[in-house]
C-alpha cells in the first residue's frame, strides 16, 4: 500500500465482497468506493485526505477485473462494468453453471411485523377454503400452514420492497375461497412468470405429493437456525431436484444468487440481456465491446 491507495490484497478481496453482497454488475468506480466504504469501517481511514480515488480506481479495473482476478472479469466501454465469473460461467460440455447451491448463495428473506401480521391475516383467511393434504392431526396440518403463510408473505414482501415494478398480485388476491395455483406473478421484460413459494416439509424435501399444478417458478425456502432463505429457483414441476443448476430460467433449478443477478440485471440494465453476459464472459479481455456484442 503507497501513502494514498490501499493494498491489492485488501482491497480486491473487499471488492469481490460488494459484488457478492449486490449481486449486480456494478461500474468499476463505483464498486471501489463501495470496497473502500466498507475497509473504512473495518479498519477506520488510515489515508484520509491523501487518497488517490483516480489512481484506485485504475488499479481495481486493471490489477483486478481486467486480469479476471479473483473470479471477476470486466466489460469496457461503454459500460465499464464489472462482474463476477461465477454469475454467468458454464460448462462447455453441458451448458450447466459449475457452482452448486450452498450457504454462500442462499438469499436471506427478513421477516417484518408487516409480513408477519400478512401472513396471519391471510392463514384465518384462508383456512376453511384450504385443502387437506393429508391425515396428519389437525395441529400439526394448521402448524404447516401457518409455516407456509408465514414463509410466502416473508418472500412475497421482499420481492415487492426490492423489485416494486416487477412484482403483482396473484389471480386469488383478497378473493379468499378462491383456489390459485400461485402465490404472485413475476413480470420482466413484457413477460409474466407465475410464482409459488414452497418451503420444505417434515422431512426437509421439497416435493409434489398432493400433485399441486407446476408453475412457472418454485422459490424454494428453508428455514435454518430459525432464519429464513431462499435455497434454490426451481422451474415447473422440478420440486426434488435441488441441484441441478442452470443459468436459464425455465431448465430445471438455479441457484438463488443467479436468479436475482438476472432480475437486477433486468432491473439495472434494461438496455442488456443476462444472454449479454453469458457471451461476454467467454472473453478473456477486451477493451470495447464487440460490435456483435451491442
């Protein structure tokens, strides 16, 4: 580290920090002064004054995203962007991603008065219209529905506060003894996915039993250490599979990061496509976009 930047090792690391925690393509100035920001708090401004953004801000895109360091890579001008390989990186022989779901991709669903007080409300809604699934006893089968109110109003409130244009009602909205095949619509880019939220059951698999109707996205949902995440992106009736990862949103699963990556990309990026970053990724460096690329 000179008088006026921060070492590579800290700050680099700090970087593909920001981008895991965004999971968004971010300008490279930007995700620098998020990197910085957070060594800030963590080991208080030791350069003060005398920082060279200008300098720092070419060493990440350089030493860092330009030499694909770290898992990243960098698209150039005219968006300057960087990226993680692992959002968009497959398989030459199966098309499939290589990362598997794991804790690190997991997404965290905070649970609110609101949501809790939503879900409640809908579970005395709902409950006398609502299906048996079984011949558990009554407690218990009111335990689980109560879990899945519970686990679908969490999920339903965090798509609405982070993705507020992409997000509406499902068909059976405040219409109660109506039965829906979903739990709330997902629209992107002019077209319109049916989303249920599944959590897991007893035995802590995701399954098909009582031949619900596929859709067009299953979120699956754990709770772990009594916090709740959404664990996997499955497509249609893929209910058992957990680990079968695809980058496109109808094959099979995907891992809960790709999945939001996809949606800020749609969110941020409305001029670009996830299929963009798919065929960028392939390059090692370049400094402009290709044109066949724009």
């Amino acid at each position: 580290m000179s008088d006026d930047t921060y070492s590579d090792t800290v700050l680099f690391h700090e970087c593909v920090n920001v981008l895991k925690d965004c999971r968004r393509p971010i300008h490279y100035g930007e995700l620098t002064d998020k990197a910085v920001e957070r060594i800030n708090q963590i080991y208080g401004n030791r350069i003060g004054s005398q920082y060279n953004r200008k300098r720092q801000i070419e060493d990440v895109r350089e030493r860092l995203l330009a030499a694909r360091r770290y898992g990243t890579f960098y698209i150039g001008k005219p968006y300057c962007i960087a990226c993680l390989q692992s959002w968009f990186k497959t398989s030459v022989k199966n098309n499939q991603l290589s990362l598997m779901p794991n804790i690190e991709t997991y997404t965290f669903i905070p649970t609110t008065i609101e949501s809790s007080i939503n879900g409640c409300f809908e579970a005395l809604m709902r409950n006398e219209y609502m299906v048996n699934k079984g011949n558990a006893p009554l407690d218990k089968r009111y335990l689980a529905r109560a879990k899945g109110l519970q686990i679908e109003s969490a999920v339903f409130g965090y798509m609405k506060t982070n993705y507020p244009d992409f997000i509406d009602y499902p068909d059976n909205y405040k219409i109660y003894q109506k039965p829906c095949d979903h739990d709330f619509k997902l629209i992107v880019n002019g077209e319109t996915y049916l989303v249920d939220v599944a959590g897991s059951n007893s035995k802590g698999n995701f399954d098909n039993n009582c031949n619900k109707t596929p859709v067009d996205l299953h979120i699956l949902c754990e709770i772990i250490e009594n916090k709740l995440y959404i664990t996997n992106i499955a497509a249609k009736n893929k209910f058992n599979n957990k680990y079968l990862v695809s980058p496109y949103l109808h094959n099979d699963t995907k891992q809960p990061d790709i999945f939001f990556v996809w949606l800020n990309i749609n969110k941020y990026y409305a001029d670009l496509s996830y299929q963009f970053f798919l065929d960028a990724v392939k390059y090692e460096r370049y400094k402009e976009i290709p044109t066949w690329l724009q």
